[in-house]
C-alpha cells in the first residue's frame, strides 16, 4: 500500500482524536468509555470493501506458506486446508541449517541461538523480500503447521472492523480492507502487549473463542483490560511472540528487510538484538518502528497430524532413530487455538456435513453451521494507561 504521507498525517491526527476524545469521555461522562454511539458494525463505506477479505487471498494479495520443500506432508496439510477454506496459499522454502550461507549472517546475529533459528529467520526474511520484489500491497505468511478457524473468513472481517476502528478510518475506503496504516497484523501468535497509551477494541459474543481454560500458555500476560470470556480483544501492540500467521503491508515488508538484513544505517543496532524472527518483529513493533495490531486471544492456531512424539517441528530435528523416524507410540492429531479447526474436520467437510464440531466437548457450542458464525462489530476502550 502506498499511503501518501497527507494520509498518514491525516490518520494520525483521527487517532490522536480517538484518543483524546476516549480520555475526556472517560474523565467526564461515564465510566464506560464508548457508549453505545460509538459501536462499531463495519457498515457504510468500509462494508464494500470487508467482504473483499472473504475473496481467495482473505484481502491481501497473496498468502505464503513457510514450508521446507522436502516436507511435502506438511504442505498436503496446508493445500488441502486452504482449499477447504477456499483461499489459495503458496510456498516459501523454508530453510535448513546446512543451507545457510555463513554470509548471509547480519553483523549483530546473536550467536547464541542455534542455526536452525537463524534459518527460521532467514526464511521469513525471503519472505519480505518476495513481497517487495513482487511489490505486493500486502501479504500474509504463516508457518506451515498452522491450523485455522472454519470461519476464518468471518473472523478477519470482524477482526478488520477492529483494526480499522483503530486506525481511526472506520468509514473510509482504503487500498486494504485492513485499512490503510498498518504494518503488522499479528494474527496468530503466542502471546503480546498492547500498547497502553491506545485504546483498543472488543468484538463481544464470538463463539470462535476458547474459554481461557483451553489456551495453551501464552508467553506474556493477559493484557491488563477487562475481557469477558466471549470477546475478543484487538490492540495496537508493543510485543509479540511466535510468528505463527502475519499479515504485513509492503510498507512494513520494506522496514523489516531495511532492519534485518539491509541495515543501511544500524537500525538493527537500536532495534533489533539479532535475534529470532519473533523476537526481533516484537521489538520492531514495540520501538514504533513499525506498526503492530494484533487480536487477543490469537485468532489461529497450530495443527499436529497424528504421528509418533518424535515427529514434529523442523525446529526441532528427529528425537528417535533416523532411520525408524516412525517408531513409538502415536499421538494426535491435535489442534490448538482454535474452536473450530479446519484441520480436524477436513473429513466433516467433504462429507458435506452441515455442521462441524468444537475441538473440545465442553465448547459453549459443541457443534455449529459454519455459515452461521457471523461478522461481529464492537466497541473502542479506553487506553490502559486512561484506565
Ligand atoms: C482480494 O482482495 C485484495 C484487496 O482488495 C486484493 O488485493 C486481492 O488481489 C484480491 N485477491 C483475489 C484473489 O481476488
């Protein structure tokens, strides 16, 4: 997306606005900043350009998968996943150790992470720069053992009238239909902060949520607002760990090549600790280099076929015998962070069953019509920090 920068100044101003007003109505009238008047459904002009995000790229203009080529059941998973979700994925190598050029270190690599995480990295980093050399307004690119909600579609238009509610553009029509001033939209994840000086959004009654006792730990804290079970929360972030599924503008792929591997000016210095894919976008977006909004909790998850313990991350190399890499016992398939996964009822669906079901039996509702999780609006809260 090419924002001018008359747009952004404008953006900035609306938030500041946002902000301004969130305080003073905090302050004065009610202790329940955003009162109904303020709730927002994604109508007028931002509701032509939401259902865009159900088209066969989600909205942005081209999904990538992180895979290593020689996993092809990995990418079998993701293939016949997004077919059944009707979005159309494509590959990114992933890369493995002995790959690596030593070259292609950046000059404040931390040494003290293994290769493979450097490799890792290395992999997203080819990512930005396909979306750059590509000149893609934006992409989105997950990891290859993601899992997704049934109603994907439904989720990131409810998720898109959150992030542009707090970008300040509700109404406006933009390039994207994330709106226009974003870099990083973190969608799967393992755990974030929001920024406390924003204010953030609350999407109630969403049935796609886990109850908080089906979370897998996250790596930081609940943020510290008030969230009943059924509400999801989006948030402009300062951190964020796990780089599960992104989305990310081609303004945004620019600054993260610019300060992981090109540092033309030492950037990476400041910004960047030379460390993990995951760890170093956290601190890219909580220096305000870049800008970062993400749902809490996590809209997607991960998916592990059923297979012996031994077998999983590429991460993580063969426990086991190489040469008997199927021995031990089987467990799985497992899902996590979603409430209704793509992956465990892939054979629900080419049964061409009506109904899918929760992944767990104590879900609010156990089995539901996947047409029938509906786009949902919400609400602006005060910052944190107003709070
Ligand atoms: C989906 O919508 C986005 C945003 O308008 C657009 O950039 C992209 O090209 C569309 N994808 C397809 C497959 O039509």
């Amino acid at each position: 997306m090419a924002f001018s920068t008359a747009q952004r100044g404008v953006a900035r101003l609306l938030l500041y606005a946002v902000g301004v007003i969130t305080i003073i109505s905090f302050v004065f009238w009610s202790p329940i900043p955003f009162a109904p008047q303020t709730t927002f459904q994604g109508s007028a002009g931002a509701s032509d350009q939401l259902h865009l995000i159900a088209n066969g790229t989600l909205g942005v203009q081209k999904i990538f998968a992180i895979s290593i080529p020689s996993r092809l059941d990995k990418r079998d998973n993701i293939v016949l996943g997004s077919s059944l979700s009707d979005f159309h994925v494509e590959f990114i190598d992933g890369i493995t150790p002995d790959e690596i050029n030593p070259k292609t270190y950046p000059y404040n690599w931390n040494y003290d992470h293994r290769p493979v995480e450097y490799a890792a990295r290395r992999a997203h980093v080819n990512g930005m720069q396909q979306i750059v050399n590509e000149r893609l307004g934006s992409a989105i690119i997950m990891e290859d053992d993601a899992d997704w909600d049934v109603a994907i579609k439904s989720q990131l238009q409810s998720f898109a009238i959150a992030v542009r509610a707090l970008q300040g553009t509700e109404n406006a029509a933009s390039e994207s239909p994330y709106g226009h001033d974003w870099d990083i939209l973190w969608l799967g994840h393992c755990g974030l902060e929001c920024k406390s000086d924003l204010p953030s959004f609350l999407t109630p009654n969403d049935p796609t949520i886990l109850p908080p006792h089906h979370f897998l730990p996250y790596w930081r804290d609940p943020p510290p607002l008030n969230r009943p079970d059924d509400s999801r929360l989006t948030c402009a972030i300062s951190d964020g760990v796990c780089s599960i599924v992104y989305a990310v503008s081609f303004r945004g792929a620019q600054r993260i090549l610019a300060a992981l591997s090109v540092n033309p000016s030492g950037i990476a210095d400041k910004i960047d600790i030379g460390a993990q894919f995951d760890v170093s976008l956290g601190r890219l977006c909580g220096s305000g280099y870049l800008r970062c909004f993400a749902p809490y909790p996590s809209l997607t998850g991960g998916y592990r076929p059923a297979a012996p313990a031994t077998k999983g991350s590429d991460i993580n190399g063969l426990d086991g015998d190489p040469e008997k890499p199927f021995d031990g016992p089987i467990e799985g398939p497992f899902s996590n962070g979603v409430m209704y996964s793509t992956m465990l009822n892939i054979n629900r669906i080419l049964g061409e069953e009506e109904t899918v079901l929760a992944n767990w039996d104590d879900a609010p509702v156990p089995e539901i019509k996947p047409g029938s999780i509906p786009v949902i609006g919400g609400s602006l809260q005060a910052p944190i920090a107003a709070a």
